[in-house]
C-alpha cells in the first residue's frame, strides 16, 4: 500500500509548482510577477508546447530506465525550477521555466508514472489503481493549497487588504520556497523506497513493439480513439476553466485574497471523493455515460456563469455553480482512459493508444491560457469571466455531443 501512497503524493506534486500554486493564488501570482492573464497563457503555451513532443518520445525512455529513477530526477528537478520561480524571473525566464518543467513533468514523470501504476495494479486492480492514483492526486492537491494558503496567511502581518503588492510578494516567495522544498524531499524519498520486485520490472518489459508504424495504424482504425481525442482535449480544457474559481470569487464575489484562495483549494477536496464514487459507478454501468453525465453538468453551469446570473447576491448559487461544475470536470478526468476496455481497444496496443490520444487531447496546455487571458485583459472583470466561460461551453457542448456518441459507439461494441 506503501507504493501506491508514494505514488500518488508524487504525481501531484510534481505538478504543484507548475500549476497548483497559480490556480489558488492567481491575482498574487499575476501580481507578484507583474503580468497579465494572456502573458501568463503565453507561458501555459511554452509548457504545452515541450510536452506536446514529450507525451511521445518520453514513453521510449520509461522502458529504459526504472521509473523510480525517472520520477526522482523529474522531481528534484522541478524542484530547482521552483527555486529559481522564487527569485521572480522576467517575463522572458518565465516562458523559459515553464518550457523546462513541461520536459521535466511530461518527459521524464509522466510515462514513467504511468508505467508505475500499471506494475502495481497488476493484471488484475489496473482500475483500483488508477482509481486510486487520480482521486488520491486531488487529496494531495488539496493539501498542497491548504498548507501553502496557512503559510502565505502566517507571513501576512495584517488584513490582506492593507497590504501592499511587495507585502504580498515576500509572503507569496516563501511559499514557493517552502512548496519546493517538499517537492524535493518527495523526489528522494521517490528514489530510495520506490522499488518494485525484479520479477515485476521484467514481465512489464518483455512486449517492446512500442511506437511502430504498424501499432499507430492498429490504433487509428478504431473510431473510439478520435472520439476519445475530442472528449479529452474539451474535457481538459474544461478543467484548465477551474483556475478561474478563485478569480471569479474575488473579482465578482467580493472575497478577499485569502478567502478566494481557499474556494479553490476547498473544490480540490471534491477530487478525491468524485475519482472513488464515480470509479465504482462506473464498474458497475459504464465509464462513456458517466462522462456524458460529466459535459451535461460542465455545459449548463458555464451557461450559468455566462449569462450573469451569479454575483455577489447570490452567494449560494455560485457555491452550488462550482461545485457542480467541479463534479463534472473530475467525472470526465477520472475516466478518461477508462473506456479504452470499453471500446474494445487491444490491451497490446495500449501505450500507442494513449500516446496518440494524448497529443491532440492535452493541447489545451498550449492554448486554453492563452484564450482565458484574452477575454480576461480584453474586458476586465465580471464580463471577461462571463466572456471566458461562455468559450468553455462552446467546448462543453461539443465534449457531451462526442461523449455520447462514444456511449452509443461502446453499446453497439458491447
């Protein structure tokens, strides 16, 4: 049990730094580095734009070398960019760090992560297993933020609001700091008791036909798979829209900084009781409805927000709003790849498969910052986040069409 603990602590933070600390602490991020919504989306693209290679030729490298060495460096180097994140890099720097973590978070973690997971479920608990990994990822990013919001609270003196911006800069460092430290000691303790019996590491490498010719045009045959590259790429863009929460609290609910960054760090507690409920729903039905349930609840609270009907009035429609919208995006996240067994997908050709599949379906890394930002410094406050969850339902609604699509697909399989 020990392993799969130690595994998910480390697939989340190594994406802390990346992307957790700016969801819940976005206006002091922005403020802090003196940039805007796009300038920040332009730095989400130098990520997505690195990973995009690394979903592909990251996974050779997995079969290599043992994940625990992978996962340890990606780690510790993470880590280091998080140090240098604290000495407030230029604009410039910054697109250059965020290039750094998408080699470090997708070409040496992510495969080998995955190939992880996998040793440890076996033949027979890969459900438990990932079940585990992405409702267990939402706890430890929970707790990430809550920790991080108590350590920028402690280094705040008086009423956030009386703070100045270089207040809020040095408090807003130490939580960098203190973020990369435990980011670090995850990648050693990764590294010393992440181990797996000989016998475990060898079944798991002995089919090596991997990135062949022959396996993409296996994979590419099935109508599942393009299906399920526009479910992933409207559903991640969906869950990228969740960096707004806490915006949306303090621009439009009035909320100051601290209690803006707790609605986001509070919505992440949802992740870890929607990945296990929904899971076993799932056993027991199938994964393709649950993501159509997922877009339904996506596509009506973006129309929500988009109309205008939630502002500082109506405190608790907009704590039902996010927290439906919230279940929706982590019911699509946690079965994304669950409906590959559904689709009758060869086990065999399962590394191309999700390979493939990831390189269309995670380009909202390269682009969803980049949109956000637009309508955000287009039209400042409540109407650019209006603006920005209206785009969210034009992706939504496309995401529902494709998900159920793929449930009649998956019924007809069956």
């Amino acid at each position: 049990m020990y392993v799969i603990l130690l595994l998910i602590l480390a697939a989340e933070a190594v994406f802390i730094l990346p992307f957790v600390l700016q969801r819940i602490f976005r206006t002091t991020f922005l403020e802090s580095f003196s940039i805007t919504d796009t300038e920040l989306g332009s730095c989400f693209a130098a990520y997505g734009s690195v990973a995009l290679v690394s979903y592909l030729l990251g996974g050779p490298l997995a079969d290599k070398f043992k994940p625990h060495i992978l996962m340890s460096a990606a780690l510790v180097l993470t880590a280091f960019g998080g140090f240098y994140l604290a000495t407030y890099p230029n604009l410039y720097m910054l697109h250059v760090l965020y290039g750094f973590w998408g080699f470090t978070t997708i070409f040496l973690f992510w495969a080998a992560m995955i190939k992880a997971t996998r040793i440890w479920g076996g033949t027979n608990k890969q459900g438990i297993a990932f079940g585990f990994l992405d409702g267990g990822r939402g706890l430890v990013a929970a707790l990430f933020g809550s920790v991080g919001v108590i350590i920028f609270s402690l280094f705040i003196t008086k009423e956030v609001e009386l703070t100045s911006i270089a207040e809020r800069r040095l408090a807003f460092k130490e939580v960098i700091t203190y973020t990369s430290i435990a980011v670090m000691c995850i990648g050693f303790m990764v590294f010393f008791l992440l181990k797996f019996s000989e016998t475990a590491l060898i079944e798991t490498e002995k089919p090596s036909k991997l990135l062949t010719i022959e396996n993409f045009k296996i994979v590419m045959k099935y109508r599942a798979v393009w299906l399920l590259m526009i479910i992933i790429l409207c559903a991640y863009y969906g869950y990228k829209m969740t960096d707004l929460f806490s915006k949306y609290a303090e621009q439009v609910m009035g909320y100051n900084k601290i209690e803006a960054a707790k609605v986001g760090t509070t919505l992440l507690y949802i992740r870890p009781i929607v990945g296990v409920v929904i899971g076993l729903l799932a056993d027991r039905t199938k994964a393709s409805l649950w993501i159509v349930i997922g877009f339904f609840l996506m596509t009506i609270t973006s129309l929500i927000f988009y109309l205008g009907i939630i502002d500082n009035s109506t405190t608790l429609l907009f704590v039902l709003s996010i927290g439906t919208m919230a279940l929706g995006v982590y019911s699509a996240r946690v079965l994304y790849f669950a409906t590959l067994e559904e689709a009758k997908i060869p086990l065999t050709v399962t590394g191309t498969a999700v390979g493939f599949i990831s390189v269309v379906g995670y380009t909202p890394d390269i682009f969803a910052g980049l949109v956000m930002g637009y309508f955000l410094d287009a039209n400042k406050g409540a109407i650019g986040l209006q603006h920005a969850f209206g785009v969210m339902g034009l992706f939504t609604l496309v995401g529902l069409v494709a998900s159920l699509l793929l449930y009649k697909h998956s019924k007809n399989k069956a």
